[in-house]
C-alpha cells in the first residue's frame, strides 16, 4: 500500500500562524495601566515547590525584559531555595501571599501553588492592581472558577494560565484540522493518562508536619485534616481531597481544554465516572484506576454530538503515548499528545478481513512543547495590555470537566450537568459538591 502524506490526503496545509495567537485576543479595554512595551517586568512567585522553583524561575529566567522581585512559600526551605535561585538577597521572601500581593514592586503574580490555593491569591493579586499567571486547574471545585473569572473582569486584570499547550503551534494546526471537516463525523474523543507507580507510595500514619512547614496554613481554605507525608511528599497532593482531584484534574485538564477548544464546545450533559484502587493499596483519597463516559451535545464541530471517554490508571503503561488523546473520525482519527500528532485514515464501507488490514500507515507531525515559549506568549499578553488565549475562562470549563467525574465518582451514579447555570440537575447530593465550603477565617469574597 503506498503511503499517503497529510498534504496529500488533507489538502494544502493551513496558512501559517501568527507568532504569539494570544495577540487576536479582545483588548481588556479599560484597564488599568499595567507594564509598558519597554519596562521591566517585576515578578512575584507564590509557591516555591518543585514546579516554582525547577520550572518557573529558571524558565523566566531565560526571557529579557523580566526579574523576579519576591517570592513567598509556607515552606521556610523551600522559600529559602527559591529566594536565592530567584535572585539571592535582593529578591523579598514572604510566608504570607497577601504581603507579596501588597508589594508594590510587584507588577505580576505567579501562582505556583497547590490547586486549593489558586483562587485566594488570584482574586488578591486582581483587588492589588496586579497581572497573574495561575497553574492549572482553576480551583479545587467547580464553584471556585466564577470568583476568580469576576475578580479579573471587576479589577480590569489580564490573568493567563498555564495550559501551555494552547501556545504550541503544532496544537493550532491539530485543532486546525479538527475543525476543518476533514476528519468527517467525530463520534468519540478518548483521552487516557497512564503511568506505572506500582507498588505506590504505601500508607503511613499521619504524624506532625515538619518544621519548616506551616501546615495550618498550608491546610488553608480546605477543611482541616492532620499531616500526612503522602499528601506533602511524593507529588502526594493530587491524590488528596484537601489539595487535589486525582490524575483527572492534574493532567486531565490540559487534555480537556484541548478537547473543548478543537470541538467547540463547553461542557458536557451527562457525566458517569467509577473506579477503585485496583493498582496497589495506599492511602491515597483518589482511585489509582479510573474510568468516566461523558456525552456532549451538538457542536459546530461534531454536529450531533459525542462521546468523551476518558482512562486513567497508574498501575501499567503499555501505550507509548502515555498521556494523550484522539479524535475518531468516519474518514480518519487524529492521535495528539506532547510528541505531535499522528493522522489514520479511514476506509468507511471497506470490508475488514483481519484486525488493521484497512489503516493506512501513520503520518505524523512531530512537536515539542516549549514552557518557555508559553512564558513568552503571556509577557507580551502583558506588554500589548492583551488578554492571553489560555485563560480564566477557558481552564475553568477544562478543570470543570475534570471535577464532574470526580462529583459522579463521590455519589457513584451518572449526572446531568446544566453547563449555563453550573448547577448539577435533579440531584442535591452531587449539586452540594460544586462549591466546597472554606474554612474559617477564609473567605471567597470579590
């Protein structure tokens, strides 16, 4: 069989894109006086853990025009490890993001937290006159997002997230071709997350936090529970109710936004969602092995409807693509994760004699995804006064997808979603878990 080439089988490839797509974006009209094209922009860094420290600082770092001039963490190690790789003494050290949000020499914030620490800081940042850069996903519930979305729109505030695959031109042009018809009728999307974790990090009994850590503080927000060094420790804390949502919400937002973005579409209208600890024991709140059916209602894409199914496990890999999505189409089905993206015809009526005979090879399109370049893309957002292409709006509909499997896997049974009024339908039990309750003295207020 002789290969066909995606030129050959699309078409002639799309135009080529714009630099920085963030820059088509509405103007925040209005809005008060941010950076000028020339300044220096002065960064404040809340969350000074492995990402902040390993990914954020070095990765601004390697960008001109910018200097990070404080940085605050509830960890006195990791403040200390974060200030001197930031700048050394010159940087200000803070354990209270409200003290770094009132530091006037702070032009934007950069919320390097854990999710249930998102959204205090970025309405904070909002209320003091200050850009922000905020980690996936929005919140630590559905409910959260729409504070944080006001806060930006009141304050006049230019707030990007790091989904940064949105900054990716390989995306663009896989979304391209989503879009385009070209693939037909999409049916189904499936994404998948898979690792290997096994044997799992075990059980150990909760005990007091360490010294350098202010566990009430870091606690926040959440309902109170005792330290743990599995919800600290170990990338523990997306697998713990007080500070996660499981692999569905710390990886499986960058695949939703991707999915909603190419399709089109918002939310969906019935989730169901089930799993267990079927990989290894530990005592981790989230299933290790998990499993959701959501359907979606017509779009300008898929014009009468689809089905998302979403897997994820940390028991095995298998997959060489182990974190990833396709798109299945009547006339090809397009494979997209990290590395690019692969394109499999289809040969809609073609008898099949044998498993594959019909799929033509892969032709694919290799990519990388470039953090620093996502940094870029929201430093000039800031410098043009822009609002960025991956934003409040559009991760809070991602992380809601995540944190609707995670409803219908608390009550155990499907639900319907009212995507325009955020209330969970004929159900108050799983309704009761779209805004979890915040602890006092903590308050979601704008």
């Amino acid at each position: 069989m002789s290969k066909t080439s995606r030129r050959e089988f699309f078409g002639a490839p799309a135009a080529a894109l714009a630099t920085h797509w963030a820059g088509a974006a509405p103007h925040a009209a209005g809005a008060p006086a941010g950076p000028g094209p020339n300044d220096i922009i002065n960064l404040g860094l809340i969350g000074c853990g492995a990402r902040g420290r390993q990914v954020i600082i070095p990765g601004f770092q390697k960008l001109p025009g910018v200097r990070f001039v404080a940085v605050c963490d509830v960890n006195s190690k990791h403040l200390a490890d974060g200030r001197q790789r930031a700048g050394g003494e010159r940087v200000a050290a803070y354990r209270d993001f409200r003290k770094l949000v009132e530091d006037k020499n702070v032009d934007v914030v950069i919320i390097a937290t854990n999710q249930h620490w998102h959204v205090l800081p970025t309405i904070a940042a909002c209320q003091a006159g200050k850009d922000v850069l905020l980690a996936k996903p929005l919140g630590n519930s559905i409910g959260e997002g729409s504070f944080a979305i006001e806060a930006a729109r009141k304050y006049r505030r230019l707030v990007g997230v790091d989904t940064q695959q949105r900054s990716q031109e390989f995306y663009h042009q896989a979304v391209e071709l989503i879009q385009s018809g070209k693939l037909g009728e999409i049916s189904e999307v499936r994404v998948w997350d898979y690792e290997n974790q096994w044997p799992g990090p075990g059980s150990p009994p909760d005990c007091a936090p360490p010294e350098e850590l202010d566990w009430e503080f870091y606690v926040g927000p959440a309902p109170y529970r005792a330290y743990n060094p599995n919800i600290y420790y170990n990338l523990g804390y997306d697998w713990f109710k007080l500070s996660g949502g499981g692999h569905q919400v710390a990886w499986g937002v960058h695949h939703f936004d991707i999915v909603l973005w190419a399709m089109g579409v918002k939310w969906p209208e019935t989730v169901f969602a089930t799993g267990g600890d079927f990989a290894f024991q530990s005592n981790r709140e989230w299933p290790n092995t998990f499993s959701a059916t959501l359907r979606f209602g017509p779009g300008p894409v898929a014009k009468r409807g689809f089905v998302l199914n979403y897997e994820m496990r940390v028991g095995g890999r298998r997959e060489t693509r182990s974190h990833g999505k396709c798109f299945l189409g009547t006339q090809a089905s397009l494979l997209l994760d990290r590395s690019g993206y692969a394109i499999v015809k289809e040969m809609p009526g073609a008898k099949i004699v044998s498993s594959g005979a019909f799929i033509s090879p892969e032709e694919t399109v290799s990519g990388v995804v470039d953090q620093v370049l996502h940094f870029k893309v929201f430093l000039d957002n800031v410098r043009q006064r822009k609002q960025p292409f991956a934003n409040l709006e559009t991760c809070h509909y991602a992380s809601n997808v995540a944190h609707l499997m995670n409803i219908s896997h608390e009550v155990g049974r499907s639900i319907r979603w009212g995507g325009a009024n955020h209330q969970v339908i004929g159900d108050s039990e799983a309704n009761a878990l779209v805004l979890k309750p915040y602890r006092a003295p903590w308050k979601l207020e704008v």
